[in-house]
C-alpha cells in the first residue's frame, strides 16, 4: 500500500488517507484487509475508527485506489460518517474479527444438529 496524499482535518478530528494498493494475480482486497492496511501505514489508528470511503479498480489492472478517514474519537466518527456507510462496513463486517465470526457460525450449526439429533 502507498499513501499517496494525506490530510490532517483538525475541525472533523481525522486524518484521510488518499491510498493506491497494488495486486498483482490476487483480486481487489476486502473492506476489512484495506482497513487492515490502512492502520499498519497509520500509527496509533484502530481499526473501530476507521472507515474505507471509496475504492476504484480500474479494469484490466491489478491497482486500487482509494480514501480512507481514521478518526481520533468514536464521537467524531458518530457524528461525521454517513449512515450507508456505517451500514456498509457492518453488513460487511469490516470491523469484526473474522475468527470471532466463523466460531459462531460453527457452533450454531452445531446447536441446530444438536436439536434435531434431539428430537
């Protein structure tokens, strides 16, 4: 990953990232591994107060680029994302463990054989 511009916004208390990701014979990263990415290049950023804002991959290349905002504060972030994208990085789990996620997968399908075995 290389940062290709970045701005200290002090009045919305965050810095944005202007990224370019380069992948060559792998597909575009996830939201969750460009975050990932974005908070190895920016020191003292957590993954919760990070938000992916855009991401453009151009046909026919492997290069991706990008805008993130780290914020300095999950009140700043409240108060400045936008709603769909909240939504989006939710619905996408980009700021969840993915361990977490496939451990409670396997075991409500283990409940669910579980209770048919019971019944």
């Amino acid at each position: 990953m290389n940062i290709d511009n970045r701005i200290d916004n002090e009045i919305l208390e965050r810095v944005e990232l202007h990224f370019t990701v380069d992948h060559p014979k792998a597909p575009t990263p996830s939201l969750r591994e460009l975050i990932e990415m974005v908070n190895r290049m920016e020191p003292g950023s957590t993954k919760s107060q990070t938000y992916i804002m855009e991401v453009n991959s151009r046909f026919g290349r492997s290069s991706t680029t990008g805008v993130a905002h780290i914020y300095s504060n999950t009140q700043a972030a409240e108060n400045t994302v936008p709603t769909h994208i909240k939504d989006r990085h939710v619905r996408r789990g980009a700021h969840s463990e993915p361990v977490e996620e496939e451990k409670k997968v396997e075991e409500e399908s283990e409940d669910s054989e579980a209770d048919k075995e019971g019944s």
